[in-house]
C-alpha cells in the first residue's frame, strides 16, 4: 500500500503523519498567504501537502491512481466517486462532495460515461 506523508493541520504544528494514497477521495488547491498548498480530503479529515494542484494530480496517475481535475480548485479519485449530480454538478463520495464546472463535468462524463449510469437526470426537457 503507498503511503503519502502530510500533516495534519496547515501549518504543520501537529507533525507529519502518513496516510494510504487510496484513502484520498479529492484534492482542493488553497493558496495561503503567499504558499501553494493542496488539501488532502479523506472520509473522515483533511490532510495537508506543499505543492499545486496540477503536481499532485500527475503524481497521483503516474502512481497508477485516477485523478481528474473537475474544476480549477478540485481534482477528484474517479475510482471514489458514487454518483454524479448533473445539476449542480457534484460529485458525491460516500461522506463527502466536490462541485464541478460545467466544461470539466462534461469532459469527465465524455472520460467515464459509467459514472452517470442510473442517475436520472434532473434537467427539465
């Protein structure tokens, strides 16, 4: 199992901790004063790691994870996501969510269409 090593809070008061790669539900970009830092969200907490959201996202599928960018502060675990809400373009994990733009979701939908399988679209005809 690969491990990530991140630290609990964002200024790293709390030491470092490690944590399984599949554990990793998204990513979230936040940029703090003048320091880019991405968060780590599992089901249960958020963890955090220097860098961007575009460096972490090519590790994560060059470490054989599915990580797709979904808006320009998200990138997703495909292999997490349970259902797609295409109306207010969200992707539901078992605990938690992550919003999508418009252009994003339909590339990722166009990537995976299974994702949308036995979702009802709600869009009025």
């Amino acid at each position: 199992m690969k491990q990530l090593t991140v630290t609990c809070d964002l200024e790293g008061d709390m030491g470092i901790s490690n944590i399984p790669l599949e554990d990793i539900v998204y990513l979230e970009f936040s940029k703090v004063s003048t320091k880019d830092k991405v968060i780590a969200h599992t089901e249960e907490s958020k963890f955090y790691m220097p860098g961007t959201l575009k460096y972490w996202t090519h590790v994560f599928n060059a470490s054989g994870l599915r990580y797709r960018t979904v808006d320009r502060s998200f990138a997703i675990n495909v292999d997490k996501v349970i259902s797609i809400d295409n109306v207010f373009l969200t992707a539901y994990f078992e605990v938690k969510r992550c919003t999508m733009s418009r252009r994003m979701y339909e590339d990722l939908v166009s990537e995976f269409p299974h994702l949308t399988i036995g979702i009802e679209s709600r869009r009025p005809v």
